[in-house]
C-alpha cells in the first residue's frame, strides 16, 4: 500500500533506515526533534525576511 502523504512517506523512509526496530516511543522521540528544528528553522528564515507565516 502506497503512503498517503509525503509526511507519511518520510516516516516510513525514517523507520526503514534505521538499524533496529523502533518503538512508538522511539519515533515520538525522534519526531519531535526534527519537529522543533523546524520551528526554530522557520523562525528564523521568518527573522531574516526570507518566509512569512501569513
């Protein structure tokens, strides 16, 4: 069965690359990391002029 989405597509690339299986736990771990670097990623191109949130 196909991904859904592209998130859904990127999860499961993640999941597939790693050595050992992961937990639901693991992948909430993980997940929130990449999360918050987005946010401080997109605050900052939001800083320099460069992306606007509207």
């Amino acid at each position: 069965m196909p991904p859904r989405s592209r998130l859904e597509a990127l999860i499961l690339t993640f999941i597939a690359e790693r050595p050992r299986k992961l937990t639901a736990a693991d992948l909430a771990r993980e997940l929130a990391v990449d999360v918050e670097l987005v946010v401080r990623l997109c605050h900052d191109l939001e800083t320099a002029g460069l992306i606007s949130q509207r």
